[in-house]
C-alpha cells in the first residue's frame, strides 16, 4: 500500500494509512487519542522546498507522510553532503530539540506530505506516555545506527560497493512500505547527483558506476523505478548482511 503526496494525511490518526502496515509498532486507544492531541496541523511540501531549512531552529515536529525527503548539511563553498534519506513513517527534526542552531537542513525530495507537531509536546510524551517516549528514543537511537553504516560506506567502501549498498538499502526500506510493484520494482526519485552527495563520490564517477553495475546485470533504474536483478550479488559486492526488519515506532 502506497501513501499519494497529493493527498494530506486524514484528520483522524486512526484513519492513517501507514498505521496499517505491519511495518510499524501498534499503539493503544490511549497512545493513539494522545497522539492526535500532540498533532498541531497537516503540511505539503513541494519537491525542492526545505522542510527544514539549515541553520534555522524549527519550533515543528514532522512525520513523513507521503513522499521522500532527505537530510544534509553543507559547507561554505556549497558542497553538499547527503546524511540520509528519509521515506514514509520517518520522524524529522528531533535533532533540533538539542541544539542551539540547527545543524543540517531537510529538504522535499519529491512532493511531499506532512503531519506536524510542536517541539513543546515533546516533553509531554515523556512525561504523559513513556511508551511512546521510548519509542523516540528508539528512533533516535536508529538514526544514530544509520549515520553509523553510512559513515562506514563513505569512509571505507570502493565507489562499487558504496552504490550497491545504497541500492540495497533504499529499495529494502521501500519493499517494507509496501511499495514493491508486480515487477520486483520500487520508486527511486534519487538523481545522480543525489547519489554523489550521498556517497562522496564525484558525479562523473557516479554515472560510470551506476552504467558499469547495470550493464553487468545486477539492477536497472528506469523511469524513476528500481529493480534488484541480482540480489545477492550486490549483497556480496556491498559486504551487506541482511538483519530481520523489525516493527518501528510511528508518532
């Protein structure tokens, strides 16, 4: 089941569609009425818009809807770098909350679609609901595991093994949103140079890497989709070990 970024979250929490995937943690009534208490609006963003923007606090909580999104820093000369991806169900701006300034900007990869909460609650879930207070502590915690594998990827895999990891990784997290078509495949809206930004590869060494893999056969973009046509393969040439996806908390 896939969420359309042209229509807005339901008014009710309990309507939400993601909450019916198995992919996510179940809440109680309880946890459920306290979270459509704590949720101050809906917002669209536009592919190309920030959500966030760098070096400005943001006094909002956001949950990813509909759409992709992506978080990144940059430097003074305009280099960017990619610190991850973000998809439907993914908590955005919990990093602000500990900062002075915000230390990176999100940015709509495509459109996108947004249940918004205030930074003011965020104590109250602590407080009046610690289940759910563990939960974001868990997706912190997971945020902090991402960071840790991308580190990983940039710093000591080859160009080849950097793609295939990526590939893995962003079509995995799709395929358990349910967003896998009859043909293996699942919406890839990353340009090349999304990708470079990503891997801190050039964008002339992106292009020959991603035409060298699929001319060997082990996946095919096309038409904004991704297919895995050797699995295994990438696995093998990314170093990747495949963990049980376990259910994720959604606020």
């Amino acid at each position: 089941m896939k969420t359309d970024a042209s229509t807005p979250p339901p008014r009710a929490c309990a309507d939400c569609r993601l909450r019916q995937l198995p992919c996510f943690l179940p809440v109680t009534l309880d946890e459920l009425g306290f979270i459509q208490s704590c949720r101050q609006t809906v917002q669209a963003v536009a592919a190309g818009r920030a959500i966030i923007a760098e070096h400005h606090v943001s006094p909002r909580l956001y949950t990813l809807y509909a759409g992709w999104a992506f978080r990144y820093k940059t430097l003074a000369d305009g280099r960017r770098q990619i610190l991850n991806f973000l998809l439907p169900g993914d908590f955005i701006g919990l990093q602000g909350e500990f900062t002075d300034d915000a230390t990176h900007g999100v940015e709509a990869l495509t459109d996108t679609q947004l249940c918004v909460f205030g930074h003011d609650r965020l104590w109250d879930i602590f407080s009046q609901q610690p289940r759910l207070g563990y939960n974001v502590t868990w997706l912190c915690a997971r945020e902090e595991q991402l960071v840790d594998d991308n580190l990983v990827t940039v710093g000591r895999r080859a160009a080849a093994e950097r793609i295939a990891m990526l590939l893995i990784h962003l079509w995995r997290r799709a395929e358990r949103l349910g967003h896998v078509d009859a043909q293996g495949a699942v919406d890839f809206p990353l340009t090349q140079q999304h990708i470079a930004d990503a891997l801190g590869l050039s964008l002339v060494h992106t292009n020959k890497t991603l035409r060298k893999l699929e001319r060997i056969g082990l996946h095919e973009i096309k038409a904004g989709r991704l297919r895995l046509l050797e699995l295994k393969a990438l696995e093998r040439m990314a170093d990747y070990h495949a963990r049980p996806m376990r259910q994720v908390p959604l606020i």
